[in-house]
C-alpha cells in the first residue's frame, strides 16, 4: 500500500519540481532583461533585426514574442517596425509577433507558473480577475484598447481569469491593432524625418490622430455604455 502511494506522489512531486524550475528559469530571464534593458532601444532593434537580411521580419517577431515574455517595452519594437517594414507590413508583423507572445504568456500562466504570477499580480490580478468574471472578453477588448494595465503582466495575469483561450486571442488580436498602426506610424515617421523626407510630418499627425483615437474613444465608450446600464 506504501509503495503504492509513493508511487503516485512521484509524479506530482515532479510536477512540481518541473513548475519550479519553470518559474526561477523564468524570473531569471526576466531580471536578466530587465538589467539589459537601458541597452534596448528603437535603433538597436533596427540594427539587429537589417543585419538578419532576408530573414528580417521572422528575426524580428521572434525578437518582440521573446520581449513579450521578457517584460521588454513593446512599444521599442513596434516603432521599429515601421521604420523597417513600413506603416502596413510592420503593422502587420507587430500586431501577429505581440498576440503571439501575449498568448505563450497566457499559457504559461494558466498551466505551469500560476503560483509566480499570482505572487507578483497582488491587487491588479484581483481586480483583472473580477473584470474578466462581470465582462468576459470584453474586459479583456478594453484593457487592450486602454493601456492602464502594464502590457506584459497584464498577459500573465489574464492566464489565471475565466477566460477561454480563443475569446482572449480574438480580442487581444483586433484590440491590439489600433496602438499597434499608431506606433508603427510613428516608426515610419521618424524614419522618414530622418530621411529629410517632407511627407513625414504628414505621416507623423495621422499617427497622432490614430493614437488619439485608440486612447480617448475607448474609455467615452465605456461611459456611454454604462450610462445606458444605469
């Protein structure tokens, strides 16, 4: 009976071994990304990512899904995708590059490092979890319209909530997209300021305005909404 039981311990006791090695490979990782971090920026990106030569954009969405997980600013590489693919290819390769990192962080979470997660969300996991629980994918449509959760522990964070995976893709995919064509716009701006190109201030105001769309037109949304509740 002894021997018995020994023998179903073993694998969750490996289980859990494996889970904790996850998650100090993990937050070792990160702090190590974090300490680089000053020496992450827009031109570095761009620098790295030309010297791949053809095999450029899947460097660099390979370089932003590992950022994601890594806790490095998203921001940093979808300006340097418009600088280097263009307002409509960087767009592109951003906006798949980030749901796909934002997806290997939800999963992560969910299914082998929710104990780390749920140490360092504190009160912004519990009020992400009581948001997914009263809106569903919703919640999560809004949080990626409206940037007032960081964007990489936000990922994390959403593994632990009552969502299915397919809800959260969907919604992260089409909401990411405004911020995402704002910021590569702004990207190819630069680029293009850069060039001494005229029409550079042009790309840069409608960069503006989409980033002003995406900010300002959520939250006036959700007040309506809840003004027609009530």
């Amino acid at each position: 009976m002894a021997s018995e039981n020994s023998s179903r311990s073993t694998p969750a006791v490996g289980r859990l071994a494996a889970r904790v090695a996850f998650g100090l490979a993990l937050t070792l990782a990160i702090a190590l990304a974090i300490f680089f971090r000053g020496q992450i920026d827009v031109a570095a990106v761009e620098d790295w990512v030309r010297a791949a030569g053809f095999w450029a954009p899947a460097v660099y969405m390979l370089a932003y899904v590992l950022a994601t997980l890594l806790f490095v600013p998203g921001a940093l590489f979808t300006l340097a995708a418009g600088a280097l693919f263009g307002p409509l290819w960087g767009s592109v390769y951003a906006l798949v590059a980030g749901t796909v990192g934002a997806t290997l962080a939800f999963l992560i979470a969910r299914y082998f490092a929710a104990n780390w997660v749920a140490r360092r969300g504190g009160g912004l996991l519990r009020r992400l979890i009581e948001g997914v629980e009263e809106e569903g994918w919703r919640f999560v449509a809004f949080v990626r319209l409206v940037p007032l959760f960081p964007f990489n522990l936000l990922n994390y964070a959403l593994g632990l909530a009552r969502i299915p995976l397919r809800d959260y893709v969907a919604a992260s995919l089409v909401c990411m997209a405004p911020a995402t064509l704002s910021y590569a716009y702004l990207g190819y701006a630069g680029r293009q300021a850069l060039a001494g190109q005229k029409s550079a201030i042009e790309n840069g105001l409608l960069a503006l305005a989409l980033l002003a769309v995406a900010v300002f037109v959520p939250p006036i949304a959700l007040k309506l909404r809840r003004r027609k509740k009530t």
